[in-house]
C-alpha cells in the first residue's frame, strides 16, 4: 500500500468479540474517504485503531509513510493526526475557557504565537474573538463543533479523523458544519477519513469510501458509483434504502 494513511489486515479483537477483521483501506494524499455501515459495523474502531484508542491484535497501520505499532502514538502523530469526535460537548472541558482548551495543544507540542494561532483559528471555522472566553455550555451545538475543528486544525494537520462530526446536530446546522469541514480541506489541502451512517452525507464529502458490515470491509467504490447504482452487494443497496434522500425512484 502506498497511500498516505494504509489500513492491511486490521483486527481489534475486544476479549472473544472481533470488532474488527481484517479490514484494509487506503487513502490518497489530500482524498476525502468515507467508511460507511450500520451500527456496530466497526467504522469508528477502525478509526480509532489509527489514532491508538482502540487496540489492534492484527494487521499494519502506515501513517504518512511510518508503521504505526501498538496503541502507542509519538507526538509527532498528534501534530500531524487530528480526531474530531461526534459529541461536541463530550470532547470539550466543561470547566474550561474557549481560550484555555485552544491553547492546550499548542502548549503541549511547545508551539508559540499562541495568540495569533487562537485569533486565526477562530476566524477560519466562523467563530469570533468574542467566543474566546466562553464556556462549552454558553455555546450551541453547532459552535461547539466549531470549536472542536478549530481545536483540530489549530496543529495544522495533514489529515483529520472525523467520527460521525455532525450526526449530533441539526440538520440546517450539519449543512454548515459540513460546508466549513470542505471548505477548510480544500484551503488546507488536508487529507480525511470520515465515518457516517449517512450515504448522502459520504456522497457529498467524499470521492471514495468503503462499506463495512460486521467488521469487514464488504464493498469499495466511488461516490459517483453510489449514486449511479452501480453497486455489488446487496448490503450496500440496503444501506442506501435506508438512508435518508437515496429512495430511488422506478419507472
């Protein structure tokens, strides 16, 4: 494989449940990949086998060139690998300022310029100055989202993990989510792998994803195959039924 992040083989096997068997992906440089399937189909485990939350038995992770061993991440992975997680509120301190969890991850990884990078990420997911030193509380989901990217993005990753990020929210408010996470991978040229259970969300960010049912990695294939139909597995077919805006209609 030779994407900048490859997935060969993977298992995460969870006592005698494998949550993971044997899945393979591989991304491009700067591709937008979704991994799509009902609940439990491990999408989010394969996820977070990438960023050392979850615990792979089998398998090779390669991330931008480097194999990936155990759970253990080098800080350097985190510089270059961001997660955004699917509760906005869950992955935000409640007691903590705006400012405060912003600055966190510059401090951690010693980067300066703390003020400037807080301001200009701010700016670039449409959150002003004056969101600096509020609370998660005093925010609405979608900022709160907002927030969470920022926090991301504030590393200048090359590739963001993004785990169901608007399935939370509203659905007005996922359209704007969504148009900031494109827009922002186009400025940046970042590469991402995005988790969904919603076809017609994948469609619209992503060029090519992967289905997945118990564990396994069923089907590949374009957006442009999705929507066109042109698809092998009856799984797959199912999943676009049960998505909401895929009810096709006969003749």
């Amino acid at each position: 494989m030779t994407g900048v992040v490859s997935v060969e083989n993977l298992s995460v096997v969870y006592d005698d449940f494998r949550a993971l068997d044997t899945a393979s992906v591989e991304i491009g440089a700067g591709e937008s990949f979704g991994l799509v399937g009902e609940s439990g189909s491990g999408k989010s485990t394969l996820l977070r086998a990438i960023a050392g939350l979850a615990p792979a038995s089998e398998g090779a992770i390669h991330v931008l060139g480097r194999e990936l061993r155990g759970s253990r991440r080098e800080k350097a992975f985190y510089r270059a690998v961001q997660m955004v997680f699917q509760d906005p509120y869950g992955s935000l301190h409640p007691r903590q300022t705006i400012d405060r969890q912003l600055m966190e991850p510059l401090a951690i990884h010693g980067i300066g310029d703390g003020e400037r990078r807080i301001l200009k990420a701010l700016d670039e997911v449409g959150l002003g100055s004056g969101f600096r030193f509020r609370y998660p509380h005093q925010l609405s989901g979608g900022q709160r989202q907002r927030v969470a990217i920022a926090r991301a993005l504030i590393l200048e990753p090359s590739i963001l993990l993004l785990d169901e990020p608007t399935s939370a929210l509203d659905a007005s408010v996922q359209a704007e989510v969504l148009n900031l996470l494109e827009q922002v991978r186009r400025d940046r040229k970042l590469t991402f792998l995005m988790v969904s259970h919603d076809l017609g969300v994948v469609t619209h960010m992503c060029d090519r994803l992967a289905v997945m049912q118990a564990g396994r990695v069923v089907e590949r294939l374009s957006s442009a195959d999705l929507v066109a139909g042109r698809i092998g597995e009856d799984y797959t077919r199912n999943l676009m039924v049960a998505s909401k805006g895929f009810r096709r209609k006969t003749a």
